[in-house]
C-alpha cells in the first residue's frame, strides 16, 4: 500500500474499474485450477496515433500506484458475488479476498520515451488469474495518458520551443479523472503549465491563469475599492491611490492614440485596477471584454503606467476573440510606441497571451516567423484529442506456463508476437534511432558495431543492420511487488520526452506524412512466429 499521506495516492484507479468478463475470466481460471499458473502479458499498440511515426510513453506511475494498492475490499468481492452466478463456490470469494500484486513483476518504457507500434509499454508477469484482472485498469492508465502526451508532444513540435504553452482544457475534459490525467501528461509532452489546480497540487504541473470576462464585467466602474492604496514596489514612500492615478494616465494614454477619453469602459478598467490592487506583480489585462482598441488596450496602458510609475511591472494581455495573429502584431507596435512615447522600455516586451479553439492549423500560423503572441492556451484541442480519441491499447497473453502464446487471427495486423520478449533501441552514429529490435529473453543481447539479422513488417526475407549503439528499453520496475527503483519526477519524464524528441530523425518527427519507423524482429523470434503460424508446437 501507498502511505496514506502520498498526495497522489488519492488518484489511484480501483480494482473493480474494470470489465466484468475479467472477473468472468477469473472465475473460470480458478474453477479450473489454473489461478496460480505463471503467465506474462504485453501492453502495446498496434499503429502510431493522429497518422504519425511515433508517441509518447506515459502512465507508468499511475500504473505503479495501483499496483502497489491493488486489493479488493469486502465490498468489493459483495459486489462480485451479487453479479455472479448464485451458486459461485465460496471459496472464490475468499480467493479474491487474498489477492495483491506482490507477486507481480511489471518491467515498462520509461515514461516519456519514445514508443513504437507493437513495442511493449508494460510487461506484466504474475499468477495467471492475477494478471487477467490488471488488464482493463491498465489499459485505461496507459492509453490516455500516452494519447495526451503525444498529442502534446505534436502541439509542442508545432509551437517550437520558444513559445510558451498552457494547458487550460478542464472544463472541456471527459470528467474529473480525464481532466486530471490531460493537464498531468500534457505537461509530461511539453507544455509548460496547466490552469488546473489539483494538477498542480497531486502532480505538481506548475499551474498559470488570471482572469475571466465574468470578472470584467461584473464591474461597472462605480465600484470604490476598500483599499484603493498601492505602496512602492521597492516598499519606501507613501502609497498612492491606482485607479486615480490610472484615470490620469488614461487622459495621456487616449491622446496618444487618438481616443477620447469617454470611450474606453469604465468598468472594465475598475476591474483592472481591482485585479492589479491584488496582483501588482503580476497584472494581466483580459483586452478582449468590450472593444480591443477602444477600451481594453487603452485601460491595460493606463493601469499598467500607473503601476510602472511606482515600480511595477505588468505581466502581459490576453487575447481570447478575433485574428489573434494579427491584433498581436498591432497591440506590440502599439507597445513599442507608447514604450518610446512614455519612455518605459519594459512595456515593449510586455507578454501578449491567446486563446480561442486553437488547434494544430491555428498553432502553427500563431508560431510562424514573426508572431508577436508569446503564450499560447489550448484547451479542447489538447485534452480531447479530436484527431483520434483513443491510442488504441491492447494487453495480450504472450507466455503461460513459461510457453509461447499467440493469437493467429485472419486478420493479419491482429496477429500478436509469442513468447517472453526484450526490446532494443538500434542507434547510428549520431544517436538517433534507427529501428528498434524485439528478440525473445533468452537471446544474446545485441551489441554495438554487431552485424545482426532482422526481419522487418512483412519481409519476405531478413535484412542486416550494424548499429553503432544499443540501447535497452524496458526496465525492471516491479519485481514481485516491490519497487526496484525510485521512479522518475513528472518534471525529469517531461525532459525525457523533450530529448527524446530531440534525438528523433526529422523524416520520423515531422508531423505530415512522415516516414515510418520500423520495428524488427530477431532471426529466432520471426521463426518462432512462422512455426506458431504452421500449427507446430515451439
């Protein structure tokens, strides 16, 4: 068990967040007398998400903390013997009573890795029973989570890394759990921070936001602040009243843009005053409530002078409405020369934020060459995936018994790979991934500079390759329940994902019609596969 203080340990999936027919299945195995009998599954997917050449490994700790916590309550089994047959055999139930993960073994990609089709993510060894009932929650903590970090990871290729990124899809989200696991793993692909709260406390995504419309236009300017007194940023002096010191920099600030000094909404800028007599450090004007260039953009500049005048900063605009492109690139000239006007340099670089539906298109004309907008909220786009809602998981029976299984089918792509396997990264030179390789276990480990014979997707006959590095992939994480090592922070598995990226040719990275990497399979694997395929025993 998590100890009860762990803050993530209240994410944890349950045991009964699964499909009937894995109790079925259990129930058959133990009438049976197989319950106890050794078997290995593989968690994988069978094609690379939104057209693609790769994804993005993510969930293991979700995966890790359910496992450790894995037990069935007495309400549990209560309930398991309602849905049942009537006449289950007691001694069922009490076997299920008794059940834990602690002689489960799980070896995985670490999170933030590079994955490939048909590739395990997790392997999951253990008492056949046992194992059977891991695959629904498993599927579940696996998929979405790599489906968002990849979709994230494409957003971030997209944005380039200078454009910062925030997450902001809660209230778009499929429920509370899908809302949680997007601004997690969207953070885990790439993006910088999200708006959700319990992100940041269970997961520790750094979280960002300010205002909404609603608080804008809750104020009609009539309104008169408690304490309408702002001390000096450098704490020395009297302090000075904002929102009459704002109302005078408004006459200067209308002027200068040929504005009268009527039109700009009152109430708009009492908000920004409000909001600035809170955040003085870090104001951020919402432009986009009544009219941009009559009213928002004039009432920004007037707080955000008055604020500068006693040693403040303001942090930046928003934007949520209209081109968001080119309004960008019109509010920074209008920034550049109120800078020179007023003579305040930091009002040049002042951050111009958008949002409004982005999605891939929209993206990538927001980072083009040029672009004023330096922050970027997506919501939908991120946290729904709408290019594919689903990565399409599958966990498979592989090994039982020490002894190869698989799944022959007439359709070919639903074919699985038998046998207990490893799994290798084949590297140039350079670094960069070349194919990855699956061998059974017992096979040699390949080595660098090593001439090897593979057999790709569908060859009729095995090609060589020589790579210059070899890089193992799956790691032992749990062995017989226990943890074999501390498992990477959130923030080192988003710099995994990042270099791992980083290393990818641009041929397999590029979003459109990209070039497909290949996974291989050894000369003894492929001829355990044809003989399986034959009828012949291993």
């Amino acid at each position: 068990m998590r100890p009860p203080q762990d803050p993530e340990a209240r994410a944890a999936a349950r045991p009964l967040l699964t499909d009937l027919y894995q109790a079925t299945m259990a129930l058959g195995y133990w009438r049976a007398g197989r319950a106890r009998d050794a078997a290995e599954f593989e968690l994988f997917f069978r094609r690379c998400p939104f057209g693609g050449a790769f994804a993005l490994a993510a969930g293991l700790r979700d995966c890790v903390r359910f496992l450790r916590a894995f037990r069935l309550r007495d309400a549990d089994v209560q309930f398991l013997a309602s849905v049942l047959p009537p006449d289950t055999d007691p001694a069922f139930f009490e076997h299920l009573r008794a059940l834990d993960c602690s002689e489960v073994t799980v070896r995985a990609l670490p999170e933030g890795s590079l994955a490939f089709p048909g590739v395990p993510l997790l392997q999951v060894s253990g008492p056949l029973l046992v194992v059977q009932l891991l695959e629904t929650p498993l599927l579940c903590l696996v998929s979405y989570a790599s489906l968002v970090a990849t979709n994230a990871a494409r957003l971030r290729l997209i944005a380039g890394p200078e454009k910062r990124l925030l997450e902001m899809g809660l209230r778009r989200a499929q429920g509370p759990d899908g809302g949680l696991t997007a601004s997690t793993y969207s953070y885990l692909g790439g993006f910088d921070s999200s708006s959700n709260v319990l992100a940041g406390q269970l997961r520790g995504v750094p979280v960002a936001g300010t205002l909404a419309h609603s608080f804008v236009t809750s104020f009609s300017g009539s309104e008169v602040p408690p304490d309408p007194m702002l001390a000096p940023a450098a704490g020395e002096g009297p302090g000075v009243d904002l929102a009459a010191k704002a109302q005078v920099w408004l006459e200067q600030v209308c002027a200068h843009l040929g504005l009268g000094v009527q039109e700009p909404h009152p109430g708009e800028r009492a908000a920004f005053v409000a909001y600035a007599l809170a955040f003085p450090r870090a104001f951020q004007g919402l432009l986009d409530s009544y009219s941009v260039w009559r009213s928002g953009l004039p009432n920004f500049l007037a707080v955000a002078l008055a604020l500068g005048e006693l040693g403040y900063r303001a942090a930046g605009v928003r934007l949520d409405s209209g081109d968001l492109l080119q309004q960008a690139q019109e509010i920074r000239k209008v920034f550049r020369a109120a800078a020179a006007r007023f003579q305040v340099p930091w009002l040049e670089s002042v951050l111009i934020v958008v949002s409004n539906n982005i999605d891939e298109e929209a993206l990538a004309r927001l980072a083009q060459e040029g672009s004023e907008v330096n922050v970027i909220g997506i919501g939908t786009s991120v946290v729904t995936c709408p290019q594919q809602p689903s990565l399409g998981g599958v966990y498979k029976l592989v090994a039982v018994g020490g002894q190869p299984r698989m799944k022959l089918t007439e359709d070919p792509e639903k074919q699985t790979l038998p046998g207990s396997k490893a799994a290798f990264r084949l590297l140039g030179s350079d670094g960069s991934p070349l194919m990855d390789m699956l061998q059974l276990a017992e096979e040699p480990v390949p080595q660098a500079g090593q001439e090897l014979r593979v057999w790709p997707p569908g060859a009729r006959e095995p090609c060589t390759v020589r790579p210059a590095q070899v890089e193992p992939l799956l790691r032992l994480c749990l062995q017989q329940g226990q943890l074999c090592e501390p498992l990477p922070s959130l923030a080192e598995s988003r710099a995994l994902a990042q270099l791992s990226l980083s290393r990818l040719s641009p041929e397999h990275r590029r979003l459109q019609s990209p070039a497909q990497y290949q996974v291989v399979l050894s000369e003894r694997l492929q001829a355990l596969v044809n003989s399986l395929c034959a009828g012949q025993s291993p």
